[in-house]
C-alpha cells in the first residue's frame, strides 16, 4: 500500500490533471463558438449566450456537488462527473441549431463543477500549513483554459470545429480512466452521515461566505468571462486572426492560471486577508485604464485644431490584461485560502457556494459583455463593467474591515471590564 505521502502527490496530480481537462472543456465555445457564430449569422448578445450557457450549469451545480463531495468523498463524485459529460460533448460536433448548442452546452457544463468537487477533495489530503499551497496547485488547472486556446484553433484550421468536441470526448474517456487509476479514497475525509442537508444548508446565512463569494465573481468570474471574450475582442478590435487571437489571448489566460499555485503558497504565508486586498486594489487600477476607449480628440488652439488619439495599442492592452490575470490569479487561491481558515470541516459545502457565485459570474459577464457592445457600440465597456464590480468588491472588504475593528474593540472592552 502506498505511503500517505505519495497518495497525497497522487491525488493532487491526478485531481489536476481532470480539473484541467474539465476546465478546457468547459470554454470550449470560446472557440469553436466563433465559426458557429458566423455560420448561424448570431449577434454579439446571442454569441456571449452561447459562450456562456456552459458556465450556468457548471456554476448551479457547483453546490450539489461540494455537498456530495462533502459525503461521498471526491474520488466517486468526480469519476461519475467526468463520464456523465463525454456523450453531450461528442454530441456537439454533430449539431446544426442555435437551441441544440444551448441544449448541449447545459450538458457539457458540469465538467465545471469539477473545482467544487477536487478542491475539497484535494484539501482534505493536505494539514493547513499546507493546504493554500495543494488548493493552488489544483487550482492551476483552470489553464485549461489555455490548453483550449492552443489545441482548439489549430483543430479548426485543420479539419473544421466540429472535430473539437470529438476530440475533447475521447480526452475526458482517457482523462476519467486515468483518474480512477492513480486517485484514492479516505473514509475520514466524510463527514457524518448524521449530519443533514439542512445543515449543511446553514452556510448560505453566513454573510462572510457570501462576501467571499463576490470576491470570487470578480477574480474567477472576471478570468472565465474575459477568457471566453478575448479572442473575439482581439479579432474585433485589433483585427488579428482567430488563431493569432487565441495565442495573444493566452497572454492572460495561461499565467492567471499557473500562477494560482504561487497563490496559494503566499496565501500561506502572509495571509488570505493580505493579499486578497493587494489584488483588488491592483485589479481597480488596471481595469481603470482599460476601460478607456479608443478616441480621437480634437483640440481648438492659436494656430487652430489640434487631433490627438487617444487609447491603448495591443501591447499596452496586453501588458495591462496579463497584470490583471496574474493578480486574479492570486486572488483566486486567496479566496480559497480563506475558506480553508475559516471552515475546515465544511470546505465542499462552502467552496460549493462560493464556486457558484464565481461560476454565475462567468455565466453572467460575456451576455453582459455582448450586450453592452450592442447597446453602446463601445468593446471597451466589458472593462468599464468590470472596474465597477471591483469597486464594489473594495467597498465591501473596506466596510468589513471596519466592522471588525468595532467588533474587536467591544471584545477588548468587555474583556477588561
């Protein structure tokens, strides 16, 4: 039997390795969502729908599944998870209408519930010292998204989109064999069976829990909405083709991903709290400046007018973009971090409602992307959306810690009274 050492490397390498597979299915209409949108003749709100349904029920089912997690263990949950999506994710490749798409995206979306089940799953293998470094590993695997914009549009080039899902299903086939093989299975990692779906239910009072779950629509919600947006933007407003788009793209996508592990290591050291903070004022000040249209500007003066243009070229965009990916990066392990500090023995029922709100923001963001550029002709409001959210998101974290500081104080003073 092997050590518990190496069934903790073994779970953690294998959970990866699915939850980035997971992952890159989950955005796969990024992609291939381009050449359907020209072949179905879809408007920008009707594109951001089709990019996003996958994220809905990925981000609805994330709950359920933190809960199964929480008393079935992960192993189970996340073999039948897997197998369950190979069929739809086949089946795209296949289909010709809008609401076949849909249909079919709800279906293959559950592969990205997969985070509420490994990061759970993961984090139980791991003493707390510990736990921020092994949840951002696991948590790395969100470079599926990557993967995606690298495989997928060399995929098309070469024998058209509608070879993607096939490729993709018979990845998962491999991919879930591959899992079973090297996972294992704990059964003090459960909690009791005693305890009730009502209390597990009682998370959803805790406002903490859902302070950190607005966090979580900003830093994860942010990068599955810009991730399923950015080739598109980059076709759109930079006139790169699909598959320069996607490399450009990955710019932001690949290092927000990776770096998740370094995030969780100083999660570790400095504090959740910290560093949480520190990446949210860094967002605010980076989406400010992306949020600035292109414009020309006109300028009456003595020896009369005067043009200046005003906006960010590609590499200025892009350097902005891969700083705001790599402090999401960071603040994805944070948040999970948190979790892991404040509810240790509740970890897949609260990282289950905290994934959701991360996930509704990613469901969320591209039809709010889409429809901001119909109604307001301008691709830069998507940023302009997203620095009010992380205005927000300070606010909140700003009035919390005050809250505390009161609530420290009065501790302080019946203490010595």
């Amino acid at each position: 039997m092997a050590s518990h050492k190496l069934q903790q490397l073994s779970v953690l390498s294998s959970s990866t390795l699915a939850f980035t597979v997971c992952f890159a299915v989950w955005v796969m209409f990024s992609i291939i969502g381009i050449p359907i949108k020209a072949s179905l003749h879809l408007n920008e709100t009707e594109f951001g729908l089709l990019a996003a349904t996958p994220i809905l029920s990925g981000s609805l089912i994330r709950l359920p599944l933190g809960m199964w997690t929480d008393r079935y263990g992960g192993r189970i949950v996340f073999l039948i998870l897997m197998l369950s999506t190979i069929l739809p994710i086949y089946m795209i490749g296949d289909a010709t209408q809008y609401w076949q798409f849909l249909a079919l995206g709800l279906c293959v979306g559950i592969a990205g519930g997969s985070f509420s089940v490994g990061i759970s799953y993961v984090a139980r293998w791991f003493t707390k010292p510990r736990q921020g470094f092994a949840m951002g590993i696991f948590g790395a695997g969100n470079a599926g998204a990557a993967l995606t914009k690298f495989v997928a549009p060399s995929i098309v080039a070469a024998y058209g989109w509608q070879m993607v899902p096939k490729v993709y299903a018979v990845a998962m086939l491999v991919t879930a064999c591959l899992f079973w093989a090297f996972s294992h299975s704990d059964p003090k990692h459960r909690v009791s069976s005693s305890v009730t779906v009502r209390e597990q239910l009682r998370a959803l009072k805790d406002p903490v829990v859902w302070r950190y779950g607005q966090y979580y629509a900003i830093v994860f919600g942010g990068y599955v909405g810009l991730s399923l947006w950015m080739t598109k933007y980059y076709i759109n407003e930079f006139g790169l083709n699909m598959k320069t788009a996607a490399l450009v793209a990955t710019v932001f996508v690949l290092p927000s991903g990776v770096i998740r592990a370094l995030g969780g290591w100083v999660s570790d050291k400095f504090g959740a709290h910290r560093v949480t903070c520190w990446i949210l004022w860094i967002s605010w000040g980076s989406l400010f400046i992306l949020s600035y249209p292109q414009a020309d500007l006109a300028v009456k003066t003595i020896s009369g007018p005067a043009s200046f243009h005003l906006g960010l070229n590609i590499w200025a965009f892009t350097a902005l973009l891969f700083v705001v990916g790599i402090s999401w990066g960071f603040g994805k392990a944070s948040v999970f971090k948190h979790i892991a500090d404040d509810y240790p023995h509740h970890i897949g029922v609260i990282s289950g409602i905290v994934g959701l709100m991360g996930g509704l923001g990613g469901f969320v963001l591209p039809i709010i992307f889409g429809a901001l550029v119909d109604l307001t002709g301008v691709r830069s409001s998507a940023f302009m959306f997203l620095f009010a959210m992380t205005t927000f998101s300070l606010f909140l974290m700003l009035t919390s810690m005050q809250k505390d500081k009161k609530r420290h104080k009065l501790h302080l003073a019946a203490a010595k009274a």
